[in-house]
C-alpha cells in the first residue's frame, strides 16, 4: 500500500504518491479546486487507482508555532477526508515548503510559467519525502 502527500491550498491541491516500499515520492498532478464534492471526489479516485492506505496532509504553521487561515484550512479539509475515505491521515509540518520548492525549480532554470504548473506538485512532494524519511 502506498502513502500519499498533499499541499492543499485555496485554489490547488498538489499530489504524491510514493513508490510501494515507501522510500520515495513522486508529484502526480495538481488538483485544481472546484467545490468540496468534486476535491474529495477526485482524492478518492486516485486513492483507489494508487491503493492508498495512508494520507499526509501539509501543515502551513506559521514560524512562532501558531496555526494561521492557512493552517485551519488545512485541518479542515483533513477532517473532510478522514469522514469521506475513512483512510488514515497525518498533519506534516510544512514550513518553507513552497519556498523550497520555488527555489529548487529556479536553481533549475526552470520559468516562471513552468514553475507555476508544478509548484503545488513539487510541494506535495516535498512534504511526502520528508514524512517518509521521518520512517
């Protein structure tokens, strides 16, 4: 079974989804949002193709420790999850993540157009490797 990452944001939501071992994550795409409905409905459908078993959701604290909008969007959305799929689901620190990510695809010259594609993608990455990591 695999874990998935997700940078869930107002207006994207970035996926990962690790390889079987649990050693590497891999962005597959960004989800961009419509309504609740239609975000929980496309989390399922990649949940069951990739045969999920565990979610990690990005957690935007802010750098004093204190949840933000942000952060309470996020907790939100997870509470939604957790009711729709039934699946396990961990908060992940994510500070700097997006920040991280913007410079890795600057360092690799990658424009500015491009970057805003895979950014979301790139993050949820990110967020994937380092609770995998954590294992």
């Amino acid at each position: 079974m695999r874990t998935m990452g997700l940078d869930v944001g107002s207006k994207t939501i970035g996926v990962a989804i690790s390889d079987e071992m649990g050693w590497t994550a891999q962005g597959i795409t960004t989800i961009h949002r419509r309504s609740q409905e239609e975000d929980l409905g496309a989390i399922r459908q990649l949940v069951d193709e990739y045969q999920v078993s565990h979610i990690v959701v990005g957690f935007p604290k802010n750098m004093n420790n204190t949840i933000g909008p942000s952060g309470e969007l996020c907790l939100q959305f997870a509470e939604l999850l957790q009711k729709e799929l039934e699946i396990g689901i961990t908060m992940w620190d994510e500070r700097l993540t997006t920040m991280a990510a913007e410079r890795t695809l600057i360092e690799a010259d990658i424009s500015r157009k491009k970057r805003k594609v895979v950014i979301d993608k790139l993050a949820a990455t990110l967020i994937l490797q380092s609770y995998l990591d954590s294992k």
